[in-house]
DNA sequence: TTGTACGCGTTATCAT
DNA sequence: ATGATAACGCGTACAA
C-alpha cells in the first residue's frame, strides 16, 4: 500500500485537508465530532503525518544533533544515553556524529547541520587547536549549541562541564598522601581546554605540597592503545615514577597493562588514579582509583539547557555555564596496604 | 542573515532557481562556466541547500535509523560505532533510539519512522515475547529493515548475527575441560531467540560430555544490577555451582561482585565465562574469560547490508542471514593454576 | 543552455 | 465549522 497523507485521509472522508490537518492540532477550530471521525480513520490508515513536509512548513525540525568526539566510549555513551532520554521525553529526536577527533569532520556535520535538519546543537568538542571561529561565521544565525565535557573557551554559548580542576587537585593530593613523590602525569592533548584544566589542578596540587614539578613527568600520549602501552613502559623504566594520574580512561588502562608487562605492582610499586566513569571499575586488577564523572548526567543536563534555549531563548544566558561534580573513589590501586 | 537558498543565490547571479539548482546536480546540462560561478557564490553564501525541502521533493532522507535496546552499552556502542562508520563514509546520518527494552517504544519508533524521516532501519530487538507482527502491518511498505544480533525469527528481513550456538557450545565445553561439573548458566531472558540459542549450546555441551543437566542451575536473572548480585549471592551459596556461564556481559559483572560478596575465590572456587566485548576483559581480577563478540563488525556488516538493500533492493534476499564468528578468549577466569 | 511552472505534504490565512 | 489557496525550498518536465 501507498503511503497515507493527509489528501487521502480528506478522499476517505469528503473532506477537505485542512480540515484534517486541524484534526491533529489542538487549537484550531473544529466539531468534536469530525475531529473524532478523522483520528479515527487516521488510525485505521495508520497515518504518519510527513515529518518533512511539516518541517519544511514550521521550519523546525524537532530534532537535536549530538556531536562527539567517540562513540566507542563508555563516558559519551553515558552522556548520550542522559541526552536521548530527556529527547525522547521531548518528543524529540537525535542525531549522532562522531568525529573521530577529527577537527574537520566537525565543522563539517556543524555546517551541514544548518539546514534546517537540526534544531540544536549538543556537542563536546574535537579541535582545541584549531580556530573555532567557523562557529561565529556561519551565514546564518548559528543554531542554539550547548557545549559539554569537552569545551571551547572562546566561544561564546552555554556549557556544561565537571569541577575538573579540583578533582585533579585532590586526586593528586590523594597520590601524595598516600606518600608518592614522582607523580607522573599522563596527558592525552595539552592544548585542549580540559587537558590544561586537569593539568592546573596536578600542578597547583605539587606546589601547595611542596613537591617539585618535573616537566619530565608529564606525559604526552596518543589515540593509538598499542602506541601508548609502549611509551609508557619506557616512561616508567625510564622515569621510574611511584605514581601515575591519568587524565582520560584509557591511559589508565594503557598503564595497567604497561605495568602487567613490566612487571610493576600497583599499587605497591606504582599507584595509579584516573578520570573515569567505568562503573566496573571496583572489578579491575586492582580495583581502579577513580575520579569519576557523572556522565549520564552530564549529557542530561546539556539536553535540558538545550531545550530551554529551544523554548525560551531569551531566557539563557549564552555566558551560563553548569558544573557538575565529579567524585573522587578511592581504591585499591592507590592504597598503602 | 537570514537563510541562504537557491532563491537568494539565484537572485544574487541573476540566474533562475532551476539553473541554480542544476549546479548542485551532475547530470544536468549546464555550462561549465555558470555552474563554476554558482559553486563559487555558493560557498561564499555558505548555502546549505535544505534537506527537509530535498527530502519532501526526493521522497528520501539519506537518513538510517539505528534502534537498540540500551545505549549505555558498550556492546550496542561498539555496533553503533560500526554503523556510523558505514553511515557517513555514504554520505547519511543517523538517527539512534534506545527503546530500556520496552516493547511499546520499539513498536513506537517504527511506526513514526514510516513517515519518510528515515530511509532504512537497523535493529537490535527489545521485544521477543511479544507479537512482532506490527512490523508486517505498517500501512504502507515497510522500510528496508535489517536485524543485528537480537532478531525476531518471525519476521521475514536480512540478518546479521554471531554463531551464538557454536559459541556458547564452546564455552561450556571449555568450563567442563577445566573441570567444572555444576556449570550455572545465567540467563536474562529465556524467551529471547538469542537467549534460547545460547542456552541451548550450553544443554547440548552437557549432553555431549555427560554432565547431567539440572534445570536449577539455570539462572533466570533480572535486568537490575543489584537484585541481580543479590540473587546471585543466595543461588551460589544454595546451589555451590562450580562453574558459571553468563549470557551476557554484566551478569559476569554482577557475578563478580556476588562472588566477593560471599568470599568465593575466582576460579579457585568457582570459574567464570561470559559473553562480552569488553576490550579490559584482560584487565579483570581475575581476568575474564570470554567469548568475545565482533561487535563493530557486525554494525558495520549490518549497515553494508541496509545499504546494499538502499541500492539494489532486488539483489538482496530478505532471507539472508549473515553470520558472524565470535572469539573464545580464555583468561584466568577459568584458569586451573 | 537557461527559464517557467508545478508538485512533494503540510499548515496558516483568509474566505465562506 | 469547513474549504480554498498559498507558501515552505527544492528538483524536474517542459518550453523557449
């Protein structure tokens, strides 16, 4: 069978199809009677208004876009589940880029994403490096966008972000109470707004403890696992550091397996602590130390801001900025036992 | 500014809005040179030529939908990493719904998706237990469906799966060679096709080895992790299984947790297999021993299939099934040092 | 090669 | 309360 529009509906019926049209919204005037009638050949035909069709005419799309930099990520598919749960409330769909930390594929999905297809924006962002402003320049007015986790600080437009600073300070203060000394710090991209936050927090830490900060210490690493696990090895061997903070998940797991392989015991040679939302984290060997982020929320809150944007965009201040707090867990691969 | 469209490029070339809509196409007769000129205006305008208007003219969206049971997942995460991958490189995007295994939402999504918003389907069912035939009584021709992983054998659409029979044989045959004789199998659905083959492996490993095989051993598990953990903890102090075979990846998680509840040591007590994609599996205390699905690869597969069946839809038989081979990976889990 | 005119399905405005 | 009509932006058949 063909698909069903509303011209059929008005054939079905002898009418015409603006009065069916009215038939689905609430406001219009029309006889409880015909309204009945229509819903309920609707129903019989099994009826699925043209969702381009009325976007075209409404031009709005009901739809959001979520833009990542991953999806194979336990902490993005947290914070994606928040957002679909809070759209799909809303009636709303969403739609889901990954970049692939791709700074190009970003400005790409936001430039196609001004056509109408999207109604906002939530997007944690891939090109710290880069110049951000293609985000001002677009030819029409940008769509709302709300910024989470991963930020660009000289945008202006509400975000949505943790208290990283002060969870690296007290991670790295933790470390250091539990009597390590060589703290290093493994970083995935300094340049990124959160990678320099997180840094700040390590770096404040060792100061207020009188520690020296030892350049060396830090850490640069890559996207690459194997990359990463090899590095590391040579870090530790080399730079023998008694304990590790690691600023994204997988550095932290990067480091397990370079210790397995080095034959280093966390947390009796090596204590290690790590950003993290793994919620098996207590299961690993050993049970990971982690500063763990609230994802799911993170993503849900983002969504709410956005839809108020959405509702009421008069009413958000695109300077508004959420912070969330992440919580420091301590276990065994930092303890003294 | 307000929205750039062909009307706006038109009058700014003093072109018609079809001469300009042709530079946008490649078939079209149109000179070299004003089609240059077009593209030029174009991006300096940076047109973004409306999908809503394109797909209401074209009568298709250059959209998948993506439906899943869960998102915070790592295995769905994987698989919609997969499709994303397949999606973009084809110039679509897609939309992702997660129905928390409520058949309502399943039946929901897919009747509003008949409206042209998306182009194709690929599915991971919710709803086994219930009637699936809602899918055969769309009003109008069903879109271009493909199943992954949880499939309906009822309903008539290319598949991909896992050899979960074989897979599941072969872990309960390895947790026999270690020596295990009171094997648990911990189900979350019985019902389900994916459920009842994996248990199936299990009873006719049994079989084939001479465990007898008791119906109490079968666990039938709930979707909360905690009940889970609880109910887990009684089972293994009432019925001292030696052995216990998850069909999924968290009642592995929740059988860990239960296991240091009650002080059984893995796997000296009691070992432990699963099925799960986790990439830290080796990182597990004990290290988990897994039958690890190719989760990516059979979004990617899937999305190659929806999109051959976009294509050529009469190359492709709505029987075809493809299958996939999970891996054995045996860790410590269910070591006998 | 380019322009004119129409229709995709919907909704809002205006008329009846 | 209902109907006729125009418009959203685009793409194509047809005309020029």
């Amino acid at each position: 069978m063909d698909n069903v529009n509303i011209k059929k509906l008005a054939e079905a019926l002898r009418l015409s199809t603006s009065t069916v049209s009215r038939a689905f919204r609430d406001n219009s005037d029309i006889s409880k009677d015909t309204k009945e009638r229509i819903l309920a050949m609707a129903k019989q035909l099994n009826y699925q208004p043209n969702h381009y069709a009325s976007n075209l005419r409404e031009q709005k799309s009901k739809t959001i876009a979520v833009i990542v930099p991953e999806l194979a990520n336990n902490y993005f598919s947290l914070a994606i589940q928040g957002i679909e749960r809070v759209a799909s409330a809303k009636g709303y769909h969403i739609l889901v880029y990954a970049t692939n930390d791709q700074f190009e594929k970003e400005v790409s999905f936001i430039k196609h994403l001004h056509n109408g297809r999207a109604d906002g924006i939530i997007m944690s962002v891939s090109g710290e490096a880069n110049d951000h402003n293609y985000l001002n320049q677009l030819s029409k007015k940008r769509l709302p966008l709300v910024f989470f986790d991963r930020v660009y600080e000289d945008i202006v437009t509400p975000r949505v972000i943790t208290n990283d600073y002060d969870s690296s300070f007290s991670a790295t203060k933790h470390l250091i109470q539990q009597g390590c000394e060589r703290i290093a710090y493994l970083a995935v991209n300094k340049t990124l707004s959160i990678g320099k936050t997180r840094m700040q927090g390590y770096i404040d830490a060792l100061k207020k403890y009188k520690i020296p900060f030892k350049e060396e210490l830090i850490i640069d690493c890559t996207n690459n696992y194997k990359e990463n696990i090899d590095l590391l090895k040579q870090a530790f061997i080399d730079l023998k550091p008694d304990g590790v903070f690691t600023s994204v998940e997988r550095l932290a797991f990067a480091t397990y397996y370079a210790c397995y392989d080095i034959n280093l015991s966390i947390p009796k040679d090596i204590k290690v602590i790590g950003f993290s939302s793994l919620e098996i984290a207590p299961l690993l060997n050993p049970a990971l130390s982690t500063i763990t982020q609230p994802a799911s929320d993170l993503g849900k809150t983002a969504a709410e801001m956005l839809f108020k944007m959405l509702e009421n965009p008069n009413e958000v201040n695109p300077d508004s900025e959420v912070i969330l707090k992440s919580k420091l867990m301590q276990r065994e691969s930092t303890s003294n036992a």
